[in-house]
C-alpha cells in the first residue's frame, strides 16, 4: 500500500502546507461516505430462519425472545410481511411432538409431516420467496441427534445418510427451492445430489453447511425445539472450534460433490472462515448467524446495555464485509424494516 509521505504533525489544527494523507477526507459527509462505502447491506442478502409446530396458534419462545413458534398459517403470514420488506428467502425449522421422534427418525420423511405441510402453503401462498429446507435428523430423532445413533452411543454415517437422501427428496416433492443439509455426515451432499437428479429434481439446490462448528452457542435454537441431544455431544461430527484448514477440506468435499451455495455456521465468531472461503471457492457463501449470537445481541439490548438497530445492522455488516453473500439471521425482518427506513 502507498503511504503518505512522513511529515511532522503540526502542532495546531490550523491551515498548513504540509503534506499529510487525510483518510478523512472521504468520511466528511454522508454523500461522500456513500459513495465510498465498500459493503451494503440489502434486505435481499438475508435468509429468515423461522420456527414451525403443528399448533393452530403462534407461540413465544422462552430461550429466544422475539422468536416464535408459527402455526402453519402464522408463517405464511409472517413469510408475507418479510416477502414486502424484500427478504426473498426463509429457512424453516419444526418442533417435532415427542411421540413421533424416533431412533431412525422416520417422521424426518414423512409426505404428509409438518415441513411438507409449510412448503406447500407457502408455495401456494407467497410463491416468490424461495423456502430452504433444513435437511438433519435432530429434531425427529430421540436421542437428539444428526444422525441415527446405535447402540453403543456412535452417530452412524451411512445409514444416515440414506435417511436424509429420503428427507431431501420428501422436501423436493413437497416443492423446497433449496435443501440445507446441517447434519455433517460425510458424503451427504454428493449423495442427496444423485437422488434428487435420479428422481427430476434438478433443477433443486443445495445450500450445504460445509463448515459447521460444534458450538455452544445453538443452545437456544435446541431450546426452541427441544431438540438437545438426549447424551453426549456433537463434537463427533461437527467441526472443532479449533480448526480452520480442516474447513477447506471440507469446502473441496462439497464444491467436488455439487453443492450450489457453501456455508460456514456460526459467523460472527467465525468471520476468518467466512474470509477464508470467499478467498477459496467461486461458489456463493453464506454464514449464519445462529440462535447464541442472535441472544447474546437481544440480552443486552433489552437491557439497554446496547443500541438495538445500528448493534444489528452493524453485526450483519461485519458478516457481509467478511465476505458473505448471504446472511441466515434471525434478526431478518428486523433488519429489513431499518433497512427500509434508512432508505425510505
Ligand atoms: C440442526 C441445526 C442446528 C442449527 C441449525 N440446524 C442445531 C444443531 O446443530 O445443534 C443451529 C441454529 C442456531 O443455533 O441458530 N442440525
């Protein structure tokens, strides 16, 4: 980088002669700042992640406050309000009653489940917003995990595997735009690749969670679904905090096996990975935002610790700086109504 000539500081603040590079120049007005300003955040990079239940009502959250548990018509009523702020896509998640979760997770592709159920009002309802499908067995399975356990505690990959290729297909039938395996497994998305293609779903993505950490901070989203595991953790299939060349491994895995869309979970802790594949792949990148950072923002907010709007604008800013394509935010609407204003 060019440096400005060294000069001596002048003493005072006073008309000077000097040479002296003056970054500030391009920050002394608003009009000017805008023209320089590397990074916007638009309503049109978020994806709303969105709670569902079989419940005829909508319901609070305890362990994620502003979030709700939406009834079927209550989330196209929601996906409509964020459709007109101009957020395109939404990503959905059930709370699976406990008398259908079981060891194979057979509920996880059942046609007439509850995801099919949402995919197809909202499909029917608000046709221009693309729906994601979370593609994992958590919250079907009774032990509360990713993947079928057996009976000495391992979380079994290739059986798996076949359980979340009927999962995909059950949700592509259904009419997702995007399937978003979450669960880790090798071979995963290769595989739910081929099954879709076999079957004429090509034309379905799949935006594949290709760096995702064994983090604590989805404590509240497995609140919101109940959804923790049952015993032991998930270090055995989600990715060290520690690592980060391990991610690259992965992000090869999944460009080689046809993923459409790559992401790293979660981001504001992890802006180095998300830097680190937007230096590393042409694929688009998304980073998610998840349920902790999401808390950890609203706490100190609500306690009037930190300022709401511009904590968030700025926390999704950073993640888009980093080299985002697409922010999965549970502060989406939020964001897109200030957004709007600003613009407005
Ligand atoms: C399920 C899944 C999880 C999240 C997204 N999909 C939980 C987990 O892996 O334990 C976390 C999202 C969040 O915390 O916001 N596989």
């Amino acid at each position: 980088m060019k440096q400005g000539k060294k000069i001596k500081m002048p003493v005072k603040d006073t008309p000077s002669l000097d040479i002296c590079a003056r970054p500030r120049r391009n920050r002394k007005s608003r009009s000017i700042r805008n023209l320089v300003r590397e990074n916007w955040l638009l309503p049109e990079d978020l994806v709303y992640p969105l709670f569902i239940h079989v419940k005829d009502h909508d319901e609070e959250i305890e362990s994620m406050p502003g979030c709700r548990r939406w009834s079927v018509s209550g989330l196209v009523e929601e996906v409509r309000r964020a459709h007109v702020l101009g957020i395109g896509a939404v990503m959905i998640f059930p709370a699976v009653e406990d008398s259908l979760k079981s060891q194979f997770a057979e509920e996880s592709y059942n046609p007439r489940g509850l995801v099919p159920e949402a995919v197809d009002a909202l499909k029917e309802q608000v046709p221009e917003v693309s729906v994601i499908t979370d593609i994992a067995l958590d919250p079907y399975s009774s032990d509360g995990h990713d993947g079928v356990v057996s009976a000495s505690g391992e979380i079994l990959n290739d059986i798996t595997v076949e359980v979340l290729c009927k999962q995909a297909l059950c949700h592509a039938t259904a009419g997702a735009d995007i399937v978003a395996p979450s669960d880790m497994m090798d071979g995963r998305v290769g595989a739910i690749r081929e099954i879709l293609d076999e079957e004429g779903y090509t034309n379905v993505s799949i935006m594949s969670y290709t760096a995702k950490y064994a983090s604590s901070f989805y404590g509240p989203f497995r609140g919101a679904l109940d959804s923790a595991p049952r015993g032991g953790d998930k270090m055995t299939y989600q990715m060290d905090p520690a690592n980060s060349t391990e991610a690259l491994r992965e992000l090869i895995l999944d460009e080689e096996e046809g993923a459409d869309i790559v992401m790293v979970k979660p981001a504001g802790y992890y802006l180095d990975l998300v830097s680190l594949f937007r230096e590393n792949t042409d694929l688009p990148v998304a980073a998610y935002q998840v349920s902790g950072e999401y808390l950890m923002i609203k706490a100190a907010c609500e306690s009037g610790w930190l300022e709401e709007e511009k904590t968030v604008l700025e926390s999704l800013l950073s993640i888009k700086r980093a080299g985002a394509d697409i922010i999965i935010t549970y502060f989406a609407r939020k964001a897109a109504e200030i957004l709007n204003q600003i613009r407005g």
